[in-house]
C-alpha cells in the first residue's frame, strides 16, 4: 500500500514534465507552477448535490470544513507525533446556541405588510398596531423555513424582543433573505445587501445596539425579484466549549488535478501528505455513481529519525441532517473486511424535502476502512473524545448505538490509525467517507434508487467493500483520468485555461445525481444549486454540456432524457420546451414560476444537435423528431425578434427584442436542419438551413451598431455578449458570416474590467462561463488568452470564499449569486473548439 501511494504521489510531482513531453506545441509550464493555485474553495468530498463538502480557507485548518450552501459538514483530522497533536484538517466549531431564535429553529412572532409603511418604520418607537401578525420566517409556500406564506413584490417585518442578559461573549446576527434585503436594529442598519439572495449569513453584532432589560426591535425589507422569497433572522452566542486541537500543521502545499485535492503538512518531524478524492470517472458511470470517497494520507519522517505517529479523522452527524434540531442515530458494523461507524435522522423521511438550501436528511453517511488491528473506531462526545486522543492517542471503544439531537449535544464518529514506527520509510493507509441515500430522485411519482444500485440489485454493503477491494486500481484510474483532462485542456487553451477546467470538474458533475427511470432510461438530473434549486433545468444544462460532450455525451442524453418525456408524455402541452422537471430531488413537473420558451427550446435543439455531431451520427435526435420538430418551428415563428421574454440570464429580468436570444434561435432552426441532412431528410435539411441563413441575414441588419452589434434590436449604444454565436463555429453550421463574430470579439476587447467582460452594457456583472464561450470565438490563442486570463484572477483572487460562483462582478470580483452550480461544465467549451 504504501509504495503505490508513493510511486502516485512522485508521478503527481512531475506529471507537469510528463505531459510537456506529450504536448510539444504547448509552452511548457515552470515546475512550480504545476497545479497549485488558490481557489475560491477546494473540493474534499464530492458526490452528489447532497453530499458535497468543501475547504474555504488557504489553509485546510483554518475554517470548519463546508457544505456548499455553508453549512458545517465538520471533517476534523490531526497526527500525534511522540505525544503531540497537530490538527491539519478542518477547526473545532460547537454551533452557535440560539438567543432570539430564527425560523430554523423554532418560529418566532412578528409583524407585516406588504404596502410600503410611513417613514420610520425600522424606528423601535413606530407604531406598528395596524400591521399583520405573523410567524417567521416569512416566503414563498412549502420553501426554506417558512412559517407565512409571502408572494407579493415586497414585505416589511418588525419583531420586538427583550433580553436580560447580554452575556460576556460574542453575539451574531444571522440571516437569510431572498433577494434585495435590508435590516436595522433599533433604527440603525445592520445589513443592505442590494440585488442579491443569501441564505444562512452570520455576523458579528455590535452589543451597543442592544438595550438590556428593555425593548429591542429587529426591522427587515426585502424585495422579491422574481423565483422565491425569503426572510428569516435570529441572533445567536458562542458555544462555551473551547477548542482541544489548538495545535496546527504547517502547511507546505496544496495541488488539485479534476478527481483530487492533494495538501502536504509538516507536523514537527514527520511529513503528511492528504489526498482527497472523488472518482467521477466521467466514461465509467458505475465508478462515477458509487458514493464513496477517500482521503488517503502518507506520513514520512523529515529528520532521519523514528517517530511514533497515530492519525485521527472525525465527522459529525452533520453530514446528515438537514437542520441541527433533528435527532440522530449513531451505529457501529463491519461488513465484510470493512469497518464502519453511520449516522442518520431517526425519522428518515425518505424524498421528504425539497428546495434549494436543504440537506439530505435521510440514509447514512458512513466512516469507514478496511479493517485492520492499527484501526479503531468510536463514537463520543465532540470533545471528550478529541481530549482523550491527545492525551492518550487512543480513542474510547464505544458501544453499537447512540442518539443525539445536534442542536443540543454533539457527537462525533472516530477513527484512528496506530502507524508505530514512522521514519524515512512512507507509511500510508486511507479512509472511506460514503453515503447510501436509500431513494435518490422521485421521477414522476416513481422513487428511483441511484445508478450504482444497478436498479436495487447491489446493496450498499456490496459498494462499500468494492470500493475498498478497489481502491488502488481506482487510483490509477482517476490518475490517468486527471493527466487526460489536463493535457487536453492545456493543449486547447494554455496553463490558466487548463487550471479552470481542474477546477470545475468535480463541481460540476457532483451537482448531478446519476439514475436510470423505470424503463431503464439513463437520467443525470442536475440541482440548480444556490439560484433556486430546480432539478433538470434545461438553461442549466445548456451551459454545462461541453464537458460531458467532450468526455461522454451519454451523460449529457440524460439531461435531455427528462425533458424530452415530460413532452412526450403529455405531461408538458405547450409547443416549446419546459424549463425544469421540479424541485430537487422532487421531479415531478415544472416548478419554475415562468416559461423561457425560446432559450429552452433553442438549448434542446442545439444540444441534440451538438451530441449527433459527437457521436457521428442523428439517432438520439431521431428518437424525438416529433417535438424536436414542434420546437424548430416554434422557434421559426418566434425566433428572429423575440417577445418580451426571459432568457437563461433571468437574474438580468424580461426584456424584449433580445439579440442574443435570437443567435440561440436561429442556431436552433440551423442546428434542425443538421440534424435533418444527417438523417436523410434532404428538403427538411435544404429549408430549414435556408431559412436559418435568411434569419441571420436580417439579423445583422437589425443587430448592426457601427463597429458591433446591439443588446437589443430597438435600442442604439447597448451591446452584449454574444456567445450563442459559438455554436456556428463549434458544429460548423456556417449560417452567420465569420467577420459576425469576430468584429464582436474586437469590440469587446475594449469593454473588458480587471476580472474580465460584462455580460452587456446595463452592469458589471457577468457569467464566468460565458465569459469563456465569448472568449472561444476568438480565431487566435493570443485573443483567447485576453478573455480567460481575467476570469482566472477572478477565481484566484475573489475574497468570497465558496464553491466557484459563475455570476461575479468584474470590477472587484465579489460573487452576486449562485455557488457550486454545473454550469461551470461549459468551462470545457475551447477543449469543444479543438
């Protein structure tokens, strides 16, 4: 074990020279360059939408470890070395105890109205005796934590309180709102967040805006800006526990490849590498579905001497839950030469929630390794266990089963290893982070069980002990997987191009889950992660798909799969595409309160389009020519200047005329027409094709703005991005003249801010994946590097510290919305190009 995890982690060193040598027209990069760069946050464990946990600090000990949406998923690791103990993954975090509690945790009186009130209204003396009551928090219907349905533009809430004690410790506003939100405390302004929804936000308070023994009002606007609406706030107090792992590792390096996070520690005199790894193996679906992790870990001695070394790793029942008031069960087993210690709601509401920042709370997460006599497992008290480790490096055996409501008493799941004698000879092992979800999708009324499952045939048990048995070939796998994505991507675009790939593979298809319907249909339905957590969105899919065309397009079919049944069922009657299949996991019909019929329609005609140019051959669009067809000529009637619609950039509102939108349009009818030549139907190909090129004839006399092309064909002096162009160039459609795109591309040079190019003249925000679909319409590398190397900074330098965020101000770099989505796959887009 030991020598293969060496030989892997030496190839990883020099894999940059290795892949110079494969790559001679490439530059090739400096040594110490290689793959480490700062991100925004490093991926750990990566599975599914659900089980998705991150690092968002520099340093893996400097910040609990993170659920996406910015819950705790606790990781705690630390090496005792000859009686000393230094942490180098994760920080101790008790949860903040409640003091006006927020929705989540209990519901809580105030009062409302959705009319603008008098001036004054955040004042504590307003008079507030004509307003509605209500409990909080306060949203749309069935979502979030809400307790008062809202579904107007805008509310106004005011909740009094009083408090005897203010305690000598910290206190924390926090916060959640969806979208435009502003708070006071006793008439001073606390929070004003402008166009953004947040969920989940803890700040330090300053105490001086409270009055002990006395009246304290917390008053809140929020605007609704379309999708759902949400307030809700609390304030909250440290935990009196103090941190038992004080000591940190020094961090010495840190290196990502698309399947692994690879960090390197000194911890006195040993040295600790930890690899974290998710095998999305993109072309192995039963590999890429298993719900299992690892985090391997190696430790030599750097002083020539020998050492006693014990490694210790915890979670907490966090990992599975969705709020910490729910009670959970902690057990112990073995399965075959496997250990375990899982976790899970006592309740199980299998399918029971859905929404955009929920958790899975139901299954269990499991911790787990081979099983071997250096290994123990044990499950305690968050503390006391970490004590008795650093006192004794030993953890207590526990007995089979525990319970524990979170909110009140928090435990953790152990595991250590006992490696002896550490000195210039490596000594390794890994453990297996996994979670059996039971139910993984409703699909139309049906529960349908994950892909590994092999439709119910493999149990979890099975799974676990494959994933152990297999753990060394799986490593060779996602190696080979990860010198393949990396070569390609820096052969197509240069060194910061190949870095953003790295970086948005596993998010991407972890905001995923793999399954197969009931007749045995493949389905790879995505969460429309912190924008509204829709499943199977089709404007999500559509930026996403370079990746899984460059790499399987069998993945990309089963993004389409739900939509084009949801037509062809007679479930969805309009004549143009839906925009999701529900709520996740809940996908039952749309949930989105709007339709985008031209931007949905043109996605499934371009994307049908680019998979039969893929796969070299038009038989998965063959299979649904009827409403293929039905969609094309939705598009031919409605496609050239489109009503006053939205299109996938909703956050930007309705707008009318929209030239982009019409690209998509008409890249649609011409991708129709394709599809029509490749299978033999000469006048469909023959009239459609025509009727594209004398769409986008008419298009550049109504686009024409002197030296580029208008936002909108009845307003003068605007612009935008014009990225559906791309699709002309990718499937070599040849409907717009090439000087189209490229006097486009020269004029945006001239638009460009520090972290790159707006999405269009009305703000400075843009798509980081748009950004690069824009950037490969460039004709030179040179050009194309002017477009990516902004967008690059962006993620190496944004000061928000979440999963990669694609919607972000260019000036300053700061997110606007949305975190951890799939649409970061369209990063893959110039791999497409070549």
């Amino acid at each position: 074990m030991s020598s293969t995890f060496l030989n892997r982690l030496l190839v990883f060193a020099i894999t940059g020279l290795v892949l110079t040598a494969c790559s001679k027209p490439v530059e090739p990069p400096k040594e110490e360059a290689g793959l480490e760069f700062r991100a925004p946050a490093y991926p750990l464990i990566t599975i599914d939408p659900y089980t998705s946990a991150w690092s968002t600090s520099d340093q893996l000990f400097d910040s609990p470890v993170k659920h996406w949406t910015g819950k705790n998923h606790s990781l705690i690791g630390a090496v005792r070395v000859d009686g000393k103990t230094y942490r180098f993954l994760g920080k101790e975090e008790i949860p903040l105890q409640p003091v006006l509690t927020n929705a989540k945790y209990e519901a809580w009186d105030g009062t409302y109205v959705n009319e603008a009130p008098a001036a004054g209204w955040e004042q504590p003396e307003f008079n507030d005796a004509s307003w509605k009551s209500g409990k909080g928090g306060f949203g749309t219907p069935n979502t979030y934590h809400v307790k008062t349905d809202w579904s107007t533009r805008e509310i106004w809430v005011r909740r009094e309180f009083t408090l005897s004690d203010l305690g000598s410790g910290k206190l924390y506003l926090n916060y959640s709102h969806d979208d435009d939100f502003e708070l006071y405390i006793n008439g001073k302004e606390v929070v004003n967040t402008g166009n953004r929804a947040k969920q989940n936000i803890t700040i330090a308070l300053d105490k001086s805006l409270l009055n002990v023994n006395g009246k304290n009002v917390i008053a809140a606007h929020c605007l609704d800006r379309g999708g759902l609406a949400y307030v809700d706030f609390g304030i909250f107090k440290d935990s009196e526990r103090k941190p038992v792992f004080g000591q940190v590792a020094q961090q010495t390096g840190v290196k990502m490849t698309a399947t692994q996070t690879k960090y390197s520690f000194t911890c006195g005199p040993v040295d600790l590498l930890v690899e974290f790894v998710s095998p999305l193996v993109i072309d192995n679906l039963d590999l890429l579905s298993r719900p299992v992790n690892y985090i391997n870990y190696q430790v030599v001695a750097n002083d020539g001497q020998s050492h006693d070394v014990k490694v210790y790793l915890e979670a907490t029942p966090e990992w599975a839950v969705n709020e910490l008031n729910q009670e959970v069960t902690i057990n112990s087993g073995k399965v075959g030469n496997v250990n375990f210690l899982k976790t899970g709601t006592t309740e199980q509401s299998v399918l029971g929630k859905k929404g955009d920042d929920v958790r899975i709370d139901w299954g269990h997460f499991y911790l787990a390794s081979e099983q071997s006599a250096s290994k123990t497992f044990a499950f305690g008290d968050f503390s006391e266990v970490k004590k008795i480790f650093s006192e004794t490096g030993e953890i207590q055996p526990s007995g089979s089963e525990t319970k524990a409501v979170l909110a009140q008493s928090m435990p953790v799941l152990a595991f250590t290893d006992d490696l002896e004698s550490v000195s210039s000879s490596p000594v390794s092992g890994y453990v297996m982070l996994a979670y059996d979800d039971i139910e993984s999708i409703q699909y139309f009324g049906d529960n349908l069980k994950a892909w590994w499952t092999k439709d119910g045939q493999v149990s979890f048990n099975q799974a676990l002990t494959s994933a152990a048995t297999g753990h060394d070939q799986t490593m060779t796998t996602c190696d080979e997987l990860d010198a393949k994505i990396y070569q390609d991507a820096r052969q197509a675009g240069g060194e910061n191009y190949a870095r953003l790939c790295v970086l948005s593979y596993r998010q991407s298809i972890a905001a995923h889950k793999l399954v197969k319907d009931t007749k045995g249909e493949i389905l790879f339905l995505s969460k429309e992660n912190f924008s509204n957590g829709s499943i199977g969105t089709v404007d999500v899919t559509y930026p996403s798909a370079p990746l899984f065309l460059a790499y399987n397009p069998e993945l990309l079919k089963g993004m389409l799969n739900p939509i084009f049944y949801y037509s062809e069922s007679g479930r969805w009657t309009k004549p143009f595409a839906a925009h999701d299949v529900g709520t996740y996991p809940q996908a039952n019909g749309q949930t989105y309160g709007g339709d985008m019929p031209v931007e949905e329609s043109g996605n499934m005609l371009i994307l049908a389009t680019a998979i039969a140019n893929a796969e070299g051959d038009a038989k998965y669009a063959e299979q649904h020519w009827d409403v293929l067809t039905t969609w094309a000529n939705y598009l031919l009637e409605n496609g050239l200047d489109p009503e006053n619609q939205l299109c996938t950039d909703d956050f930007a509102g309705h707008f009318a005329h929209n030239v982009n939108l019409s690209v998509k349009a008409i890249m649609g009818i011409a991708g129709y027409g394709k599809l029509a030549e490749m299978l033999g139907k000469e006048e469909i190909a023959e009239k459609y094709t025509a009727q594209a090129r004398q769409m986008a004839q008419e298009w550049i006399k109504m686009a024409d703005d002197g030296d580029h092309f208008k936002l909108t064909f009845d307003k003068e002096g605007t612009w935008s991005q014009k990225y559906n162009l791309v699709w002309d160039k990718l499937l070599n459609l040849g409907i717009f003249p090439a000087e189209v795109a490229q006097k486009e591309v020269a004029y945006y040079l001239t638009k460009q801010n520090e972290y790159g190019l707006p999405l269009d003249n009305r703000r400075t925000y843009t798509k980081a994946d748009w950004v690069i679909w824009t950037a490969t319409l460039a004709n030179d590398q040179v050009t194309f590097q002017k477009f990516i190397d902004p967008v690059y900074d962006y993620v190496t330098e944004t000061p928000d510290r979440v999963p990669m965020s694609d919607w972000y101000e260019t000036p300053n770099a700061h997110q606007v919305g949305f975190q951890a989505r799939s649409v970061v796959g369209g990063t893959f887009i110039k791999v497409l190009d070549k």
